[in-house]
C-alpha cells in the first residue's frame, strides 16, 4: 500500500516539489518501507521521536522538525537536524545559532508564519516587525531557507487557497526586501495530505504528507 499511496502522490506533483514524508506516530517497519522506496525526507513534530527513530535508521536519511519546538530541546536534535520548519520567535533563533555553533554546524531554518483561522496554531503573525526577521537573517549559524505554513482545518477550498496565496505572497515579498540577499530564501513549505494540490497550485516547494501515505 505505501508504494502505490507514494506513487499516486508523486505522480500529482512537480518534479521540483520536494516530498517529505510525515513520520509521527508510524512504526520503524513503515518507516523502513518508505525507505526502501527511496524516499529520504522525513519529518517528526515531537523532539523525542525524531531522536529515537534517527538513532535506529540509516544515516542518509534528511531529518525534518515540524512541530512546535521549546528552547531546551533544540539542543539534542542539533548534531543532526536537516531542516527546522518551525521556527517562530527571534529568541528560539537565537538558540539554533547557539547550539549550531556548539556543533560547528549551520542549521538550516524556515520562519513559520501563523496564516490559518485557528488561534491555537502557532507562528509569526503576518504582521510581524522586520527588524527581527533581519535579526535572524543575520545570524552566522543560521541559514534561513524560507517559509512554512500551515492552513486551517477545513473542507472549504476557497479559504485554504487564499490562505496558501498569503502566505506565498509574503514569501515573494520578503524575498524582494528583508531576504534580498540571502540566496537560501527559496523554500516555501505548505501543504499536507488534504491540501497539498491546491498548495502546489498556489507555490509550495515542498510538501509535508503524511496520512495519505500511510493509510
Ligand atoms: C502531522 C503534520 C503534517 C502531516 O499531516 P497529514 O495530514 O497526516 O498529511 C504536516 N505538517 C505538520 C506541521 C504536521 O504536524
């Protein structure tokens, strides 16, 4: 089944539009089915899990953090963290620069902005001052890759799209202004399971599946 679900999903996307594979809750043996389809992205939301399935899988694998994350856990994952799609405040950046620089790493980084109805859901506002944009721009153990969004919960497609078109707006705007020089600035993660054609529709680069995968 997890073939064929990666296949029909490939299938429907552009070949410039990186997959990452959603792993949470999944057993190894799922997860090492997907490997063995060649799939080498993937993403936790939780600290811990992402540490003990990277303790137990081959090296080559790209490891996401998609949740939300605390200050004091940005420490264990450092050492070996691909790409940290949620990062929302100046002073969670500031760690990542300091535990980057502990491991003689750079790591790689997406703003996450808050662009659903929900209230619970965390990230920057749309509004959000750009002087702290440009502070994280400038540290020297981040690199800042782009953008990540997720859009509200809901079977209402003209609300998803305009919240994807928001969010990739804001990319292009900030690409022109506060990121104009920084060449990384190239990353807009949106979409998931339900909402990853129209997110693709509307600019996503690379898309979080994970559900439709394994189900
Ligand atoms: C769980 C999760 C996903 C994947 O959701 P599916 O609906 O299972 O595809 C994507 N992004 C984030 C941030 C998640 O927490």
């Amino acid at each position: 089944m997890i073939k064929q679900n990666l296949l029909k999903i490939k299938a429907n996307l552009p070949e410039d539009v990186v997959l990452v594979v959603v792993s949470k809750f999944r057993s190894m043996d799922e997860l090492k089915e997907v490997y063995a389809c060649g799939e080498r992205d993937f993403a936790e939301n939780r600290v811990q899990e992402l540490m003990s399935k990277q303790g137990e899988l081959p090296n080559d694998i790209r490891w996401h953090l998609i949740g939300h994350l605390q200050r004091n856990k940005v420490k264990f994952i450092a050492p070996f963290v691909h790409l940290i799609h949620s990062v929302d405040s100046l002073e969670l950046a500031l760690e990542i620069n300091k535990q980057a620089a502990s491991q003689k790493r750079t790591l790689s980084i997406l703003l996450q902005f808050h662009i659903a109805e929900e209230d619970s859901k965390f990230g920057f506002e749309t509004h959000v001052n750009l002087s702290v944009l440009e502070e994280i721009n400038a540290l020297p153990h981040v690199k800042v890759c782009g953008v990540m969004g997720m859009a509200t919960l809901t079977s209402n497609e003209t609300k998803v799209r305009e919240e994807f078109k928001k969010l990739f707006e804001m990319f292009n705007a900030m690409k022109q202004d506060v990121f104009r020089r920084n060449e990384n600035f190239k990353t807009v993660s949106m979409g998931m399971s339900g909402d990853y054609k129209i997110a693709v529709q509307e600019g996503s680069t690379m898309v979080r599946i994970g559900s439709l995968i394994f189900e």
